[in-house]
C-alpha cells in the first residue's frame, strides 16, 4: 500500500496511527496549564511531583494529586537520576517513572529511552543524589521539562526543542528574544543587524544611532548621538 489516510468511519485505526496523526498537531510537554513541577524537601529518599497534565507522542496524562516518587538510596559516589513520564504502549499508560543514574565521580544523567512506536520517555527533571544520600535537598532537582499547548511555545536556550520543524516560533526567555527554526539553526525573529531599512543616523541632526548589547564608553560616539542598550 502506497497511499493510506484515516479516520474515516467503518475503519480500523491502529494506536501508533492515532499517535503519528496526534503528533501533527500537538507537540510533547506539559500542557500550557502548567504543573508536573519535580520537587523535594529533605524529608526523605524521595520527590514529589505536582498535579498537571501532559501529552506524550499523542497520549494524554492527567495527575489530580501530589506524587511522592522514591529514590534509590546514595551510593559510594554521587549519581543524577531523572524523573520522566514513560510512554509504554505495550503497558497502555503513561506514567512517572524515576530512571536511576549511574554514580561516577562525573555523574550525568541516565539516557532516554525515545523510540518512534516503542517506549518513549519524557523527562520531568533530574535529581542529582550525593554519595550514600539519605535524604533529597530542594536545591538538588533541576527542572526540565518542556511545554505544550501552543504550536508557539516558549522555551530556554537549554531546552530548545530537539526535533524543530522548519520555522518553529518561540519565545526563549534565556536570551529575552523570538526566535525560529531556518532549518540549519536559530535566527532571531527581528534582529537590529538584518533588519531591512534600519535608521543609522538620526532624522533630527544626524547624529550616529548606535544599537549594542553592551554600554557605551567614554571614548565611543560623540555629542548628540543615539545608543540603544538591549
């Protein structure tokens, strides 16, 4: 068969169809909604995952409650584990998972698991355990799930999505800038350098207009002239 569309009524339409044809229209991520916030308090091995709700390649995820998670105890060197929402279709569910790092004395965090029918996980945060831990500090989760919602999202230079489609728009709020995807890398949406038609002097005196993302020194410009800092 060369050529195949659906849904159509009397047609029988597998999961992993429903999922290609979901993923078209929404990304993965925590809805715009917020919540899924990995969190901890050194009550204990463990984390605690706020109520929210997700999309994962095509299946949804609701959490009403808080989820306490368990951490596996410290060991002999520090290790990064990851709190994901595993995608298992075998399993029909989506749910937390905490993947156990492996202690090193250069710990990182362990690898997903991404296939395109398969299990795929989405990571939540990671959670860095110091050697022979007995209890999870606050400031030991680093955030790092991603958003849905909007075909216009938002997103740090970090978290980035990792598969753009040609002219993907967003918001990256390390870099307080829109930006899109050209198909080879980032471009800023509106930038001062290649903007057509941009003033260079001022209409009033022509004096230079200066645009820098740096402050002026006493030795640069003149009298009169314009600098934009941003």
């Amino acid at each position: 068969m060369t050529q195949f569309s659906y849904p159509f009524d009397d047609q029988e339409v597998t999961e992993s169809e429903y999922s290609a044809l979901f993923r078209e229209l929404q990304d993965t991520g925590v809805t715009s909604s917020g919540g899924l916030t990995v969190s901890a308090d050194s009550s204990g091995l463990n984390v605690k995952v706020s109520p929210g709700d997700a999309v994962v390649r095509g299946h949804f995820y609701s959490s009403t409650g808080i989820e306490t998670l368990p951490i596996a105890p410290g060991e002999g060197a520090a290790r990064i584990d990851t709190v994901v929402l595993r995608l298992d279709p075998q399993a029909n569910e989506v749910a937390l998972e905490v993947l156990k790092g492996i202690a090193s004395t250069t710990p990182a965090p362990p690898a997903l698991t991404r296939t395109s029918t398969g299990v795929f996980d989405e990571p939540l945060a990671d959670v860095a355990v110091p050697a022979n831990a007995v209890t999870i500090a606050a400031s030991a989760v680093t955030i790092r799930k991603s958003f849905t919602g909007t075909r216009v999202r938002e997103w740090t230079t970090a978290l980035r999505p990792t598969s753009p489609r040609r002219y993907q728009l967003g918001y990256n709020t390390t870099r307080s800038t829109w930006e899109f995807w050209d198909g080879q890398g980032w471009v800023d949406l509106v930038s001062w350098a290649t903007m057509p038609g941009r003033p260079t002097t001022s209409t009033n005196d022509g004096r230079t207009i200066f645009v820098s993302d740096n402050a002026p020194t006493a030795s640069q410009g003149a009298n009169g002239d314009l600098w934009f800092e941003f």
